[in-house]
C-alpha cells in the first residue's frame, strides 16, 4: 500500500496548531507520536509532536516544532476521553506528557500492547508492525536525527511523519481482529492501566523505593535514605540532569547505612565525588539529620508463605503459561510472580469468605486464568502433564 506523501513542513504557526486541534476533535481520534532527546538530559527534551487525523487509510499528517509553538491544544486531546488516541509503545509518551504538561491519558490505544494480545510477541516494533499489517517497509535512515536540532530535512520530517502515517490502519485492523477474538475490552483496560500508571512523575519524597536494596536497612538509615533520595531527586530536577551525576544508587545507599554527622566525614564515602561533596555537603548533612530524625515507618513484609505452599507457586505459574499460550497472550500481562503468591497467601491465611481485590482474580485476568487457580487451590482440578498440548500441561476437572 502506498500512501500520498505531501511535503512536509514543520509546523510552527499557532493559529494551524488551533486548527489542527479543532480538526481532530471532529474527528473524535487521532494518531500521536512523540520525538525527544534523552542525552543528557534527566527530564527529556520535547523536540517534536506529529499527528494524524481524518481518514483512516489516507490520514491528514503534521509535525508539529514545540520549540516554535505552544503545543498544548493537541496535548490536552491526550485528556480527553471523547478522543481516542493511538500510540506505538506509549509508556515514554504518556510519562512526557504527564510529566510535562500535566495531562492524563483517558482513551489510549497502544498498538504493541494490542498485538501482544494477538500472539505476536510482548514488544513487536513499529516497523515490523506497520509492515505485517499495512505491507510497508519503513526506512530507518533517520532514527538517530537529534530532533532538536533546527532546522530539521524533508528526510527528517518524512521519517517522524511515518511514524503516525500508519498507525490509523493498523488501528482500525487491530480492533477489528481483537473484537472478533473479544479481547478489545481486555486491550482498553490494559492501556488504561497504562495511562494510570505513567500519568504523573514519582513523587521526590517517594523515590527512595527505587533504590536497589533499600527495604533492607534499619529504620533511622531508611530515613536518612528518603530524605537524600528526596533531595538528589528535586536537585536533578531542577539541573535537568541524571541523578547519577551527583552520586549513584549504590553510594547512596552506603551514605545511609552509616549517616555521616558532619560535612567532612562524607570524604570517606566511597563513590562521592570532591566536587559534591564541596558543592553539597551542607545541603546532604542537613537532609540526613532531617531523615534520621523523622524516619518512615517500615513497611510490612510480604506475608510469609506457609511451608504447605512453598511448592505451589510453580503449579499456579504453569497454569497461567498454559492458558497464555492456548490463547496467544504474553504472559507478563496476565500474572507476575507477586500477583500469584499474593493469592496463595490469601488462600492459606488469609479469610476466603472474603474474596481481596487481587489483579488475577478480576475482570479478564480471571477469565483467562484466576478462575483455573482458584479451581486447582479448592481441589476441584488437576494439573497434568501432556506432551501433545503446546504448553505441556492439560487442566483436568
């Protein structure tokens, strides 16, 4: 299939951007594409928006230059559930927009998400989407453009422009084929999940969380953790740089292990480098003494899984991997390793005259394999092996 490609021009009037918006509104849909740079960089630079809208197989396109022209008009449709929005991998898209324009995905469509729904892998590319779905080869010769550079080639803008050219096509089959599978609620609430998930930056104050070992240490150096963590996150910020630069999650988290009292005891912190500490020492002492003195309070363990259960894991994994492959789903969407311990737990200790809000045991998770669980644990089915079925396993009732 070839599509009529116009000249491309970057679009940099406001009054076209309105338009743009307008038109989309009226179309109640639009293609969304996103360029940034990352190097370097802690918050990614947005350095180009490109759109489609309108017909679906011969889509009005337009690259949009933020760095020319407020782009909020066609950011805020992202928060629009009358508007359905189609995206390629949505996850850095969605955290841009939440991040930077405070806009919360509400009709999402994630076009690799839809496809791993349909057995065709956890992250099909863009490419080899576009080529499976609309028979197009897409030309990659300008993937590494720096998008902020100005100006940008007709080459350039063509490549950014193909990356939503397509994507209503593949739209309109994706949801075709999963509302004869009956999946597409299953992909709605999947993307929705999504758009949940990324709308809005961790909270400084929360950031410690994401520092590899930090549910291990004492109370007062868990304190000493949150507040530093806090405080390399708010100074990253505002420098727009990596918070490695002023020290990595490993030195961060010896620094709290053995709190210094004073600024010239952080010389020997291992990994701290002169220069931070001479900068910032004061402001890493003060954020210390504020953490140790009003520590979080800990967090309760994950329950414990009775010696009765410890084998039961592997069963239930199988289930949810039999029942994945029979009906073509990656796995990961369905059940992490937690989610089904998490279920064990409530089962042996928890009280089962009250069913708990479990992921696996709602809405289509359940249909696809919380039910066969909760069927294996109350003893009214088996799990066998059969070397004839693709998973290798059968479910006897």
């Amino acid at each position: 299939m070839t599509l009529i490609q116009p000249q491309p021009a970057l679009v940099t009037d406001p009054s076209e951007v309105a338009e743009i918006a307008r038109e989309i509104r009226a179309a109640g849909w639009l293609a969304l594409d996103l360029e940034f740079m990352t190097e370097g960089r802690y918050i990614p630079e947005l350095s180009l928006v490109q759109v489609a809208w309108g017909d679906v197989e011969i889509p009005h396109v337009a690259a949009v230059d933020p760095l020319k022209v407020d782009v909020q008009p066609i950011v805020d449709l992202v928060g629009d559930p009358e508007i359905e929005v189609v995206i390629h991998s949505a996850q850095a898209d969605l955290a841009l927009i939440g991040g930077q324009f405070g806009v919360r995905g509400r009709a999402v469509f994630d076009t690799q998400i839809a496809g791993a729904f349909l057995g065709w892998g956890e992250q099909i590319g863009y490419g080899a989407l576009v080529e499976r779905l609309c028979g197009v080869h897409l030309d990659k010769g300008a993937q590494f453009t720096e998008w902020s550079r100005r100006p940008l080639s007709e080459e350039q803008i063509r490549y950014a422009l193909d990356d939503v050219r397509y994507l209503p096509l593949a739209w309109r089959t994706l949801r075709q084929e999963l509302e004869e599978r009956g999946r597409l609620a299953w992909v709605e609430q999947e993307c929705d999940d999504l758009a949940e998930q990324w709308a809005e930056r961790t909270p400084p104050e929360e950031m410690y969380r994401r520092v590899r070992g930090w549910n291990g240490l004492k109370r007062r150096s868990l304190g000493a953790l949150r507040a530093v963590a806090a405080w390399r996150e708010t100074e990253s910020r505002r420098a727009n740089r990596p918070p490695s630069w002023l020290m990595n999650d490993r030195t961060l988290l010896e620094l709290c292990r053995r709190p210094p009292q004073v600024v010239t005891e952080l010389a020997a912190v291992r990994g701290l480098g002169e220069g931070t500490a001479q900068r910032y020492g004061r402001a890493i002492i003060e954020a210390i003494v504020r953490g140790v003195e009003d520590p979080p309070e800990m967090d309760e363990s994950p329950p414990h899984l009775p010696n009765l259960g410890q084998a039961w894991p592997a069963v239930l994994t199988g289930i949810v991997q039999a029942r994945c492959r029979e009906a073509d789903i990656a796995a990961r969407f369905v059940a992490t390793r937690r989610d089904i311990d998490d279920v064990i737990a409530w089962w042996l200790i928890g009280d089962r005259t009250k069913e708990p809000a479990l992921p696996l045991l709602q809405g289509w998770r359940r249909t696809l394999a919380g039910q066969d669980i909760l069927d294996w644990l109350a003893g009214e089915t088996a799990v066998v092996v059969d070397p004839h079925t693709e998973a290798g396993l059968r479910i006897n009732r």
